[in-house]
C-alpha cells in the first residue's frame, strides 16, 4: 500500500529543531522533503552539538529522508528557482524569525500568487506578530516561560528542564497536525492557506489539565519529582539495586500492590484506604512503601507487580529502553548508511499504517547534496545553466 502522503512535495526552510521535525515526520508518512539550505547550510549541522565523527546527531535524526538544495535566496536569481520550485510543490515550511519572509520576498501574498494551491507554514517562537515577536526562542528560553522550569525537578531543588528539547520539539509536531490540516482543507476548496503554529502556544497547550487546573481552582503547580499531586502511590522508589516506578491510579491497583508487598493490611488501614486518605497521609505511607520496596531487586518487584497486573516499570536509562521487547516488536529502531559517519540508527516512526510496510530510512543529506539533481529534474535545467549559477554563488 502507498503511503498516504507519497506525492506531496514540501520546501522546508525549517532550521536546528523546530522547522525540522515536522517535515521529518511527514517523510515518514510519505512526503518528499526539499531542504533548502543558506550556503552555510541548516545550523543543526554545527558539529559541536551531540558530535560523532564531526557531524552532529541532531541533524542526522530530524534531516532523515530529505534532499538538500543550497539557493542563496538573497539573490534574484536565487528567489527566481525558489518561486519555479514553488509552482511544483504543495508546502513550504519555515521557523524563521518574524519579518524574515518579507525581506527574502517570500512570504504568503507573493507565494500564493505564484501557485494558489500552496501551503505556507511557520513555526514562530511567540507568534508572527505582538509584544514578543522579536525575542529569541531557545528550546531552554521557551521552556522556562511557559512554566516547565517551575514544575519539573524535585520539591526544594533549583528549576529543571524536561529532559528532551520538548518546546523545539513541539514546534515540529504542531506544524505537522497544521500541515495535514492544510492538506484536507485544500482537497475540499482547492486552494492553500497560511498556517502559523509558535512554540510557546504548543507549550501551553501541552500543559493540558494542569493549566487547567490553575486557571479554573488557582492553584498553581510545583515540582513533585516523580510523585503525582494527586495520586499516591505514584512515583519512583528505590529497590535494593536501582529504582522502579509504581502507579496506583484505581483502589484495586492499590490493594493488589497490598498483596505484592506482603502487607494486606495497609489496604485496610483507615489512613491509606482510599487515596485521599493516602494523599493526606503522604508523609507517613511513602516511607513506609520505601522501606518495603528497598528490600528487594528491580527485577523481583517487577515480575511481582506484573504478575499482579499492578502497573509498573523498571527506571531505564536508554540502553534500558532500547532493549524492551516492543522496540523490536514494533520497529523502533531505524538506520541508514552515512556517506561520511558509517552506520546511523535513530529512533523509527510511531504511526503504523497497515500494509505500508518498514520506515523509509535514506540518509540525512550532505550539504547541497540534491542540487543538481532538483535543478535538472524538477526545474529542467542544464548542466551549463546550473555550472553558471554554482560560478555566481546563486547555488552550491
């Protein structure tokens, strides 16, 4: 079976993180991705950022799938092959900073001009316009303003961040969903749009019933650790050799982790029976639980608990993760052969359409790697036009 969006051409213009992931989860479903690049290339590419053998991993894992095309746009001639591969393709993505589009002469009004069916996407920090439109949105800077540095870590302890670069991340899924979006809506009307998702949006939103929560009752979140506000038990403990996480959302998950435990009669303790009543005894139930729970490996617990179908899971660092059976099962690893690094393998695709068959996996591109083959195929040109333009810096 075909995947679902084999057909769709898209220009990505994304940079590093955010204007990047959303084009490399559409490949994923099928989408040929342009990457046009400045001559200096994505800034993902900076080697410095996880490095192996001189290239970073960031950009091995989010250009996956994708040619690379070097137009220095801020040439006419440039502008010109941008605006001829326009009129071929279906989506344009960016996360360049406001104002941008405009000075490169590419923003909506033109673009739709040129070919009416085409679908602009930018992924802003703040949004395209307002107060914050010109402020640098930095993964941590994101992060921090949106509240995510007030409400991870431990209780006392100094501002943490989530563990993944989760706000230039959010920026990708967002444009993603607004891209299919766009898509569906043009298969109805026949024409494009403009599609502006900024990550501090996608932040708040993914705060979900905890945003929620503060702004219907004002009760402003902390940091809890692994612990939940409102459940207990439900958080990391330590065994005699690592750590486990357990969670008891339902009342049966409680007494049967009771049984696990060889202490039945916490269950019937009027402090802990319910879990508002452990809620109002935390201090005292999770001691209690640590003390149990120290006395015995990882691996004990956990045939126990899954025995008991009490949900729980050893702490993994990545090697730990990476060796559970539905990594294998469901073909989470994926990796291709790299002309200058060897042997990549980078985390595979979530989405699962049936009769589609394995994850495409080609290469992240060298810069520039696509030109001529884009310039000749897509655009007809001939090998003496695309030496010229290389001579007056137009292409690389």
């Amino acid at each position: 079976m075909p995947l679902p969006l084999e057909g769709v051409r898209i220009l990505e213009l994304g940079q590093i993180i955010a204007g990047t992931y959303g084009s490399q989860v559409l490949t994923d479903l099928g989408a040929e991705v342009i990457k046009i690049e400045t001559p200096e290339g994505d800034l993902g590419r900076i080697p410095s950022v996880a490095p192996y053998k001189g290239i970073s991993t960031l950009f091995l894992t989010f250009n996956r799938n994708k040619k690379s095309i070097v137009i220095n746009l801020k040439t006419d001639a440039g502008r010109t092959i941008f605006y001829d591969l326009v009129k071929v393709s279906d989506v344009v993505i960016d996360n360049f900073r406001a104002g941008v589009l405009e000075r490169l002469q590419i923003d909506y009004p033109i673009l739709t001009a040129i070919n009416p069916r085409i679908i602009q996407c930018s992924v802003t920090g703040f949004g395209g316009d307002g107060a914050y439109k010109d402020f640098p949105a930095l993964d941590l800077v994101i992060q921090s303003i949106s509240g995510y540095l007030s409400i991870t870590g431990e209780p006392g302890r100094s501002p943490a961040r989530v563990g993944i670069p989760l706000a230039d991340m959010s920026g990708g899924i967002f444009s993603c969903e607004a891209v299919l979006a766009a898509l569906y809506q043009r298969e109805r009307t026949g024409k494009g749009c403009r599609v502006e998702t900024s990550m501090f949006d996608g932040m708040l939103n993914l705060l979900s019933y905890m945003a929620t929560h503060y702004l219907t009752a004002g009760e402003v979140p902390t940091p809890q650790g692994t612990a939940h506000e409102f459940t207990v038990p439900w958080q990391a403990f330590a065994a005699k050799d690592g750590y486990l996480v357990i969670a008891t959302r339902q009342e049966n998950f409680w007494k049967k982790l009771c049984v696990v435990l060889d202490h039945p009669e916490l269950a019937d303790d009027p402090r802990f029976a319910t879990n508002p009543q452990r809620l109002a005894h935390r201090d005292i139930i999770v001691p209690i639980l640590e003390n149990i729970l120290g006395q015995r490996t990882v691996k004990t617990w956990l045939e126990k608990l899954y025995a008991a179908e009490v949900p729980a899971a050893p702490v993994n660092d990545l090697a730990g993760a990476f060796a559970e059976p539905p990594v294998a099962e469901r073909e989470m690893i994926v990796e291709y052969d790299h002309p200058q690094v060897g042997r990549v393998r980078m985390p595979g695709n979530p989405i699962k359409f049936e009769g589609a068959g394995k994850t495409i996996s080609n290469p992240a591109p060298l810069l520039g790697e696509h030109t001529d083959t884009v310039l000749r195929e897509l655009l007809f040109l001939s090998a003496q036009r695309i030496t010229e333009l290389r001579q007056q810096g137009v292409v690389k």
